[in-house]
C-alpha cells in the first residue's frame, strides 16, 4: 500500500500546473495548490474533486506554508520566476524533493537563455542546496498530460537527478501521469533535456503539431 505523499504545486493554474494537478489527482496524493489568486487555485481544487471526491486537494494561499506541509514541491512556474519562489521556500524546502520542469526559453525561442555549461535545474539546485533537485515534465506539453499516449504511444518522461531515492518517487510520479518514465541521469543531463524541448518547441511550430506531440525512444 501507498503511503500518502503531500505534494505542492507553486504555479498550480498555470498551463503545466493544471495538467500536472489533474494527473496527479489520485488517492495516494495529497495536493496543495498555490497560486497567487487564491480563488482560481479554489476553484481547480473543486474541479478536481467533482471528478474523484475520495482526493484531498486544497487550494492554498502561500507558498511557503504549501512547501512547508509537502514531501514533494512542483515549481511550476516560468525560469524567470524561480529565482524568487526558491528564496521564499529555501528554508521549507530543506531535504525536500523539488521538481524543476521549466525550460529556460529566450524570448524569440530560439535558444536557452542559460548557458552551455548549466541548466534551469541545476540553477535550482545552487538556489536550494539542500534540497533534492530532480529534472521531470519539462519534454511532456502540459496537453500531453490529458492525452499521454499519442499516435499509439506512450509518451517518455525523462527525468534527471543525484538523488537515487528520489528519482525513483519522481519516476513513479511520471507513471501516474501516464507517461512512460525514462531515467536519463544525473542532474547535469537537465541541459541536454533543456536543449531536447528547445528542439521540439522549434519543431512544433515549424511542423504545426498543437502542442501536443512528446518523444518516444523506439526500442527493442
Ligand atoms: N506549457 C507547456 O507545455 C510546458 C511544457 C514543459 C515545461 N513547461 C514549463 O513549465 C513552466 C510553466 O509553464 P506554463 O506553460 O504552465 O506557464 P503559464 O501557463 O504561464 O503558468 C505559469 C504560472 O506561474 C505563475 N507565475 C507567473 N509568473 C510568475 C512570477 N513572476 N512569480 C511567481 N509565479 C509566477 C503563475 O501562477 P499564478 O499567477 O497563478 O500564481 C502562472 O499561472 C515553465 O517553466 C515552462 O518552461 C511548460
């Protein structure tokens, strides 16, 4: 049997904050949804359980008491704006695991606004040092979340980190969103997975896929 987990989402009505909220929505978790209107993180907290009442999820009005109460953190939120969350939960988030899915796009989205030699998730992981930073949900759209399997397939995750025992509970995370989790590897690979969704944001456009297309490693 499952032990509940508490998970919060910082950005949680945001594109990627809701799909990866509904996902999520299953007993074994707990949800606390943070977003700065408190109402619209209420109301996603009411759509989720008209679907499954037996969910405890709970729109909630600060960051800091959401991280405070939770065993994982989502921050679900743009690049530019992690540097300012990760102050305000630093000292909360202590031990924690904390999911960084953002992609640290430019303006124009034709490059990363980071440099070669780092990646949005090991920029996180200088911010919270004693936290468990773990790379996941930054290749998968947040559409890809209602639909995982496309063209008759499940859609990989790749997920990076340092922290073994994390990985594992973040893996199992991707598995309960639908998704087919691929453990790419250490932390450092966060710029490689950066670089991939740069690709397939350029690639979507150019392409017209809807935002809703994901990777597949096809293997034996
Ligand atoms: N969209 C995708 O398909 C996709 C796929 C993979 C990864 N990502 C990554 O996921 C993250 C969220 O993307 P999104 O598409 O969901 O963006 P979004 O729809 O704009 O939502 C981001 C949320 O972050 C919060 N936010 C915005 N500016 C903020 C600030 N300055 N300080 C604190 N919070 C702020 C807002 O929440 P409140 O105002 O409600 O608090 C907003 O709802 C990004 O890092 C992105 O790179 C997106």
């Amino acid at each position: 049997m499952h032990v509940k987990q508490t998970i919060a989402i910082i950005g949680a009505t945001g594109n990627m904050g809701q799909a990866i909220a509904k996902s999520l929505a299953k007993e074994e978790n707990r949800l606390l949804l943070f977003s700065s209107n408190l109402q619209k993180a209420q109301l996603l907290a009411e759509e989720i359980k008209s679907n499954n009442a037996a969910v405890e999820v709970e729109g909630i009005a600060c960051p800091v008491d959401a991280s405070w109460e939770a065993d994982i953190i989502i921050l679900a939120v743009p690049y530019q704006a992690e540097a300012e969350t990760a102050k305000k939960i630093k000292d909360v988030a202590r031990q924690k695991i904390v999911i960084s899915i953002s992609n640290p796009l430019n303006a124009t989205y034709d490059g990363l606004v980071t440099s070669a030699d780092t990646s949005a998730a090991e920029e996180l992981q200088k911010l919270l040092p004693d936290s468990k930073v773990i790379k996941a949900f930054n290749t998968t759209y947040a559409a890809d979340f209602a639909q995982p399997v496309i063209d008759g397939k499940q859609t990989d995750a790749f997920i990076a980190g340092d922290h073994s025992s994390a990985v594992t509970v973040v893996e199992e995370l991707a598995r309960t969103a639908g998704f087919n989790p691929v453990i790419a590897g250490p932390l450092a690979v966060s710029r490689t997975l950066e670089n991939m969704q740069l690709l397939m944001i350029q690639l979507t456009m150019k392409y017209n896929y809807n935002w809703h297309a994901g990777w597949k490693i096809l293997h034996n």
